[in-house]
C-alpha cells in the first residue's frame, strides 16, 4: 500500500497532473492513507498548529518562480482530480487551505524527504515545485479522501477525519502520540491526530 506522500506526488504540466509514485512502482491509489500507529500513551497539547518548530527547511526557496502562486508560509488549496489537479492560494484559517507551502524549489526531488506532498508547475515560461504539508487546524478535521479537504470533525458526509490534537517536536516517531499520527522525520516533529467517526 502507497503512503499518503506517495500517493499524493502531483506534477502539473501546462493544464494537467499526473500523480507520481516516489518510491513505488504500484498504481496511485485513491483510498485514504493511513496513518501510522503509536507505541506510547504520551502528549504533550500544543495549541496552535499555524507555528510548528522546525517546519520550514533551509533553504525555503531555490526559485522566485512561482512566488505568486506558492509563497512559501503560505496556504494554498489543492483540488481536482489526480490527472487534472489545481492549485490555489488560500487564507490559511479557511476551510478552503487544505496545505501549507513549506518549501519552494525546481523539481519534486528537491523538497524535503518528509514533505506530505509536492506540486509540480511547468508551462513555456516557468517551472517550479511547492513542497507542500496538511495545513492542520484545530478547528476543523482533516478529511483524507481521494481529494483532501477540511470538514467539521462531526460531518456525517466525511468517512476518513483526522482531528490534529497535538505537535510532539524534537522527535521522528510516534511515541508520544496516543492514537495516530504524521511524523516528519527530516524536520522532527510529529503531528498526533485522532481518527473522527
């Protein structure tokens, strides 16, 4: 089974995406991801999801390209389907801002190894990658589904809900999560969540 990084490499090019594998041959799946389960019982609540230590790699950006359209610390919506996705800035405290822009550089492999997902631009006059991470938000679930996007946490409607309950730093596992969670080995720290009925 494809990871959610996996699952979610977007390259778009002209007016189309394709979803690329990084580290699999399988063919992209639409299924949700899953996160990874704890081996302790441990948090530590953070409340505030909009400033994780360590999120932002160095450098933050190899390109100017595409500064409009992903600046980096910056929110951004991504939406249609796998062959046909798009890409649009968002405010971060909307429903609409699915990730957050962690990174922007030349081509998917330059992101950091643990970015949730890249997004690939390439027309006539421009070429550049948004390393993009789940723009979690303490008000709203996550919700996994063959396009992510933020619901109530008690929407009947969405069948796979993330709810971020807290930020572990300094670690790259999920030993101090009780439930589920999204680690970020590279930059260390993990997201805990909990999955919503």
């Amino acid at each position: 089974m494809l990871t959610f990084r996996e699952r979610n490499w977007a390259i778009l090019v002209g007016m189309g995406a394709i979803m690329v594998p990084i580290t699999s041959s399988a063919a992209c799946s639409t299924a949700a991801p899953e996160p990874q389960s704890p081996s302790s019982e441990t948090v530590t609540p953070q409340v505030s999801f909009a400033d994780l230590p360590g999120q932002f790699p160095q450098p933050a950006t190899l390109t100017d390209s595409g500064s409009a359209d992903a600046p980096v610390g910056g929110c951004v919506n991504v939406a249609g389907s796998s062959t046909r996705a798009s890409l649009t800035v968002a405010d971060c405290a909307s429903p609409m801002a699915t990730y957050r822009v962690i990174q922007r550089v030349l081509t998917p492999d330059q992101c950091v190894a643990d970015a949730d997902r890249p997004f690939y631009y390439r027309d006539s006059q421009a070429q550049w990658t948004a390393c993009l991470d789940l723009n979690w938000d303490s008000t709203y679930c996550i919700n996994l589904d063959s396009v992510v996007t933020k619901v109530a946490c008690d929407d009947p409607a969405a069948t796979h809900k993330l709810k971020p309950i807290s930020v572990q730093p300094d670690t790259t596992t999920l030993d101090g999560c009780p439930h589920t969670g999204y680690p970020h080995p590279a930059r260390h720290f993990t997201i805990c969540t909990e999955t919503q009925p």
